[in-house]
C-alpha cells in the first residue's frame, strides 16, 4: 500500500533571505529537521543497515526510511545513542535493532551483519555514513601518525568492510543499493578539514567506482553522496566557535545562500539508495548549495 507523509506542516526551508545564523540553529532540532514535501514509501519491508545511523546524518536517515516503510538496522559504537534511535523508531512503528560495532572491526562488522539478515530474513540496502575527520587535527603539523590511521580507518576500511560484508546477502535479495559518503573536502579543497580527511573521502569515491563496476552486473548498484557543511551536533560547535564575519563568508561561498537543513543531505541519499535511482550507479552527488561545481 503506497503511504504518503506530508512533512510540511512541521516547517519549512528557509528562504535564501533568512540566512541569519541565530534562527538557522533555532530551525534545526536534530531529529525533526523536514524534507521539502511529500513523499511516497518507497522501502516498505526492505531492511537497510545504516553506519553511524545513531548520530547526525546517520539518525536522521534511519528515521526517513523507517518513516517510508523500511526496517532498520542501526550500526554504531555509541551505545546510548543506539539505544535511543532505536526507541525512537520503535516508537514511530519502525522494526529495528541496534548493534554495537566499529565500522574498522571487519570480523565484528561481518557477524553484525549476519545477525542483521538472519533477524529481518534479508538486506537490500547498506548506508555508510560513519566517518568524519573525528575530532583529529586539520593542519598538517599537528597530525600524529594515528590521527592519520583513524580517519583512514573509519571511513576507508570501515566502507570497505560493511560494504564486502553486506554485497553477498543483497545478491541473495535479488540486488540492492549502497550509498557510501565522501565529501565536498574529497571533492574540492575545505579549508575545514585536513588531509586525512581529503585523503580519505577522495578514496571512497575510488571505492564506490570500483565497487559499483563489479557488483553492477548482479543487480547491486553502489553511488556516493558528497556533502557540504550540515550541521550536525558535530559541526554545530565549530560553526559555533566561528566568528560572524566568517559565518558570513561561509555563507557567500554558497550559490544557494543558506546553510542547509539535514534532512536537505537525507533526502538525496534515500534518493539514491531508493529505485528512483534505478539506472544510477558509481555516481557521486554533490549536495552542497554550489558550494563545490564539478565539471
Ligand atoms: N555533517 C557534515 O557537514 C558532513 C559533510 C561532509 C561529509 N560528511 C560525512 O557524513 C557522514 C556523517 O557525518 P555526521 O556529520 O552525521 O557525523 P556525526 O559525527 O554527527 O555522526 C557520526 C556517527 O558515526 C558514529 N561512528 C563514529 N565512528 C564510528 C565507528 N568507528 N564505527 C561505527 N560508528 C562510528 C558516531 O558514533 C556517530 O553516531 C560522515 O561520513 C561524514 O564524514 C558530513
């Protein structure tokens, strides 16, 4: 049965003219952020599993596709925040389950996984949002050597792992979808991040073209998502500590002239893990109000 969810009451998007930062954070509760209209289910009883799923990006998409039908199975290593996006779920009438596991531990990624398809008896969709630049320094002095290690491991091999060990049991599903994350710092150069960072999103897009050429033939379609700056609970305090001037200048470097709502990066990415992206894959969508133009 197609069921059709009208966000619009909860808010609006913010028109270019209402960038001031004050009433940017006062629009963006974590969780109740709206997408721009109204959408049809498009998971119903498809099981994702959805990395980082209990923070940020991550916790927002696990509540859009269980708001569109679909069972989730959120993978983190904050157990609190696991707990809590589960029972957020739960409470919207969403069938998931938690499970406490670091994206770098391929042993642990794989028996998550397993536990994921013998509980739903399928997976048809894998969204790899953990990752970020974790708290390591941005220049290049500061970096230790496992700074470099952690933000290659989380985000290069932690992808790496969930996607090899999720593609056998979408094969068995008759095919599937997987949304990895760069970023714009992978696309262009941030001065947010570090090279680490750049270093590691740039990879992904490497990973996700070469994944998506082999696993393509078996019905299984593999894109990237490269966000700009959203501001999650991670970045809300460095866009907090920034002062008005370089508010100021962040925001003239985006043609759209706004900061974006989170659920302006959910959206694309359910789009890509959906069937609406059908005949796309080992593409990367730049979500970034212009910010970055690839040519
Ligand atoms: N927010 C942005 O502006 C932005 C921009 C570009 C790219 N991205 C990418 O989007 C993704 C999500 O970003 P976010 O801002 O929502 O991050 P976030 O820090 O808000 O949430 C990340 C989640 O991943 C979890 N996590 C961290 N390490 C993990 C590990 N080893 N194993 C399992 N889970 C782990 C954290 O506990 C947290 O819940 C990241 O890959 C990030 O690099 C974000």
């Amino acid at each position: 049965m197609l069921r059709i969810i009208d966000y619009r009451q909860i808010s609006g998007i913010t028109s270019p003219t209402q960038v001031q930062y004050d009433n940017l954070k006062k629009d963006m509760p974590m969780a109740t952020n709206p997408p721009a209209g109204p959408v049809a289910a498009r998971f119903t009883d498809q099981v994702a599993i959805v990395t980082g799923g209990a923070g940020g990006l991550g916790h927002q998409i696990c509540l859009s596709i269980g708001a569109e039908g679909g069972k989730v199975a959120v993978f983190d290593t904050n157990a609190d925040a696991i707990d809590q996006t589960v029972a957020l779920l739960n409470a919207g009438g969403t069938e998931a389950v938690g499970h406490l596991v670091d994206v770098r531990d391929h042993g642990a990624v794989t028996s998550a996984v397993a536990a994921v398809a013998t509980y739903f008896g399928r997976i048809d969709i894998l969204i790899a949002a953990a990752g970020g630049s974790l708290a390591t320094p941005r220049d290049l002095a500061d970096i230790a050597p496992a700074d470099l290690d952690l933000v290659i491991d989380v985000n290069v091999k932690g992808t790496f792992n969930c996607a090899q060990a999720v593609v056998p049991h979408l094969l068995r599903a008759g095919g599937g979808a997987i949304v990895t994350f760069s970023s714009i710092g992978g696309r262009s150069t941030s001065p947010v991040t570090g090279v680490p960072y750049a270093a590691a999103k740039a990879a992904i897009l490497g990973l996700t073209r070469r994944l998506a050429r082999e696993v393509g033939p078996s019905g299984i379609r593999v894109n990237a998502v490269a966000p700009g700056l959203f501001l999650t609970g991670r970045l809300q305090g460095m866009f907090d500590a920034m002062t008005e001037a370089d508010r100021t200048e962040v925001l003239a470097g985006i043609p759209l002239g706004r900061m974006p709502q989170l659920q302006e990066c959910v959206d694309p990415v359910l789009f890509l893990a959906s069937g609406q992206s059908s005949y796309i894959t080992g593409a990367v969508l730049d979500v970034n109000g212009g910010r970055f133009m690839a040519g």
